[in-house]
C-alpha cells in the first residue's frame, strides 16, 4: 500500500463518498418525487429505508474495499480466490461508465443554464415558457453534444490528478460549498410570504398518502440515492485507511445525504408554494418550474446562478466516483498511468454518451425496447444492473464473509454487528429483490 494513493484524512473519504451519493438524486430526483407522492409521508418512508436498507448495503461495499485495499475487480479476486465473485466487480464498472454516459447529458444541460444564469440570459424568448427553453436546449445537438464535452472534461481533470490531489481536494472544496449555498437559498426561499405552506407540506404528515406505492418509490429513492450497487464506494473504501471506522464513515455519508435532500426540499417547496405552483411538477422541476420561480423573485437571477452552482457541484462530485472506478480497475496493479487512462476512459464514455445526448433531438426517432436511448441506457443502469450488484455484494458480505471476518472488519458492539448482520442477510435482500422486481416491471 505504501504506493497506492489514499484519503489524507477520514472527513476527507467521507466528503468523497457523501459526494457520490449527492447527486441528482438528491437535489433533481428527491423534490420532485416527494412533491409527486405526498412530501411529508415520503421523506419518513424515504428516511427510514436509507437506515434499513441502504446503509447496510454502503456499509458491506466500505467492508470489501477497506479489506481488499485494490480496485474492486482485484478485492473480489484475492478475498475469493478461484470464484466468480470479481465478475462484481467488472459489473459495476460497465454499470458506472453507462451511468456516467447519460449522466454526464444531463450535468451538460446543468452547465447550458449555468451559462444562461450568468450572463442574466436564462429567460424565454417572448411568447415561449421555461418550457420550451429546456425542450430546445436538449434538442439543438450541437449544444448538447458541447456541454456534454465540457462536463466529461471536468471530470477527467480532476480524476486525473489522482486522489489526493483531485478527488479529495475537489470534495473538500464542493462539498463546504454546497452546504453553504443550499443555507443562502433556503433562507431565501424561508422568509418568502406563503413560504409556510412548503414547510407544512414537507414536515406535517398526511396520512392519505400512507399507502404501498408511496413506500415503493420511497425504497427505491432510498436505494438509489447511496450509490450503492454498482463498486464505487468499494473503490473509494480501498482507498482508506485499515483503521478508519467504516460503520460511522456509512453513518456519516447517510445523515449528509439526508441533510442535503431535505435541504433541496426547504430550497423549492417553500419558494414553490410561496408562488402559486404546485410541487408535483415532475423532473422538470429544477429546469423548467424553480426557473420559472426564481425569475419572479427581487435578485432571482443572482440566486438562479447559485442553485445551479451547488446543482453542479453536486453532479461532479458523482460523476469522479465513475470514472474513478473505470480508471482503478483499468490500472489495477499495474504501473499505467493514471493520467492518461483518465484521459481514454473518459473520452470513451463521453464517445459512449454521445447518442444519449441526441436521444432528444435528432435521434429521437431511434428507440430500444420502447424507450429512448436515454431512457434504455437509464432503465438499464438503475433498474437491473444497481439492483443486481447490490444484491450480489449484500450476499458476499453477509454470507461468504465469516462473522468473524465481519466482526472484525466492522469494529463496533455487539449489538451494532448483529443489528448490521441480520439487514444485510435479510431486510437488505428482500428489500432489493423488491426493488428489482417493480423496476422491470414498471
């Protein structure tokens, strides 16, 4: 290990992982599905599964990259030796560059309406709406294709710079900035007349929306929001320290991401029902209605700069995690170089995300299975492949490893480890099973 780059210090792998999981599902996915299913009911159903289920799941993948300290491939390898196991890890890899290859399509879009937002140019020409201005931007494929670049690049500069001098030091910057600009919107959004109302809807619970649905989705939002199933937390765990604590690191991440998806719910709702809109817009939440929101506002335009700011901070603090587990894996414990293995996997994925990027425009003609090219790259990744790894990785940790392996490698009382034992080998499973089967299905 002695030449394998680390986090310099724990906040510093907790800052890197809670960037990982805050990402579009935190602050895009979280307001609209929880305006869409009741606000309140959801966010305890939401709350209470990332504890129950997701947790464990985060929990198990800083246990396996924390023992192996390798890339993932090579983890699986030397702790199951002569076994399929490592076919894990090479899954997560595909799963996370496919992820990186839409998702780096809508980090373009971010950046398209960040550049509006600072030349004050984020309006729609006369006669048209907010609306309308987001389905041209996604549609004009050489924007697209140009922002979508220019985010791919980003990621691939700091990757590159390895982790100490790219991941960590990236994190230690965005993820203090974040917390600070959603504090100065959510004050905005606080003190506007009616803002009340958004805090009701978010904290007083309506029991109507109690209902099987309502805990579906909160279970998947749950899931998904950790960044659990497809390595990466593996991969950024190999990167710890053998005497980090991995339970209060996964407890730390979980409590951050729900503190920032709240903090994205205080930042709209208020301002939303303030406004006259209501708050089950769909994902066209964070381009078309808060837009739409902040224009009506005295100094919106600097405010519209700002949320869009902490949107992509958020969104690249997700995308270096895939990358970083392409580029890991790539290396392995051969003696490549990292900048110009970043440089090729970043430019192949950006290759890759290409005909998402068109999937609005003109290729929206071209469907697979019914959906677009976004949408089938999107039901892929999140629906089977996140499912599918997290499955086979609460198995590995809950039943290949030995409780006294675990025990060991999770540190903590007796009453913590069999609490984790017993979600990782039944609750986390059923859980994801569950999960798998509603999202094939839908």
């Amino acid at each position: 290990m002695s030449s394998r780059d680390q986090f310099t210090t724990k906040i510093g792998f907790v800052l890197a992982a809670a960037g990982s999981a805050i990402g579009l599902g935190a602050i895009w996915k979280f307001p609209y599905m929880a305006g869409s299913n009741g606000g309140s009911v959801f966010i305890l159903l939401f709350i209470a599964c990332i504890f129950l289920i997701s947790l464990p799941v985060l929990i198990a993948e800083f246990m396996i990259g924390r023992r192996g300290q390798k890339d993932a491939v090579t983890s699986f390898k030397e702790q199951a030796p002569n076994k399929p196991w490592y076919l894990v890890g090479y899954m997560g890899m595909i799963m996370a560059a496919l992820i990186l290859s839409f998702y780096s399509v809508v980090g373009g879009w971010i950046l398209s309406y960040l550049g509006r937002a600072v030349r004050f140019a984020l309006k729609p020409a006369e006669g048209e709406t907010f609306a309308s201005l987001f389905t041209s931007i996604i549609q004009n494929p050489w924007e697209a294709v140009f922002v979508q670049g220019i985010f791919i690049l980003l990621t691939i500069v700091i990757v590159q710079a390895g982790i100490k001098g790219g991941i960590e030091k990236a994190s230690k910057f965005m993820m203090p900035a974040l917390f600070i600009f959603f504090i100065i919107l959510v004050v905005r959004s606080l003190t506007l007349d009616g803002a009340m109302e958004g805090v009701r809807f978010m904290f007083v619970p309506d029991w109507e929306f109690l209902t099987a649905k309502t805990f579906l989705l909160a279970l998947g939002q749950a899931f998904f929001t950790l960044s659990v199933g497809v390595s990466v937390m593996i991969t950024y765990a190999s990167y710890l320290g053998k005497n980090e604590n991995i339970g209060s690191a996964g407890i730390n991440v979980a409590i951050m991401n729900i503190l920032i998806s709240l903090l994205a719910g205080l930042v709209i709702f208020p301002a939303v029902f303030a406004l006259g809109y209501t708050p089950d817009q769909g994902p066209g939440l964070a381009f078309i209605i808060i837009p739409a929101v902040f224009e009506q506002l005295p100094m919106g335009g600097l405010f519209l700069i700002i949320f869009f700011i902490l949107l992509l901070f958020a969104t690249i603090t997700s995308s270096i995690s895939m990358l970083e587990i392409v580029v890991s894996i790539a290396i392995g414990d051969r003696k490549a170089s990292r900048v110009r293995i970043a440089w090729i996997g970043g430019l192949l994925i950006f290759i890759v995300g290409i005909p998402s990027a068109l999937s609005f425009g003109v290729w929206s003609h071209i469907t697979l299975f019914g959906r677009s090219i976004f949408d089938a790259v999107d039901f892929l990744t999140n629906n089977i492949g996140m499912p599918l790894g997290a499955l086979l990785i609460s198995i590995f940790a809950g039943y290949y490893y030995s409780t006294e392996v675990s025990k060991r490698e999770l540190n903590t009382s007796p009453i913590m480890y069999y609490t984790w034992l017993t979600l990782i080998r039944v609750v986390s499973p059923i859980a994801i099973i569950i999960i798998f089967i509603q999202g094939i299905t839908s």
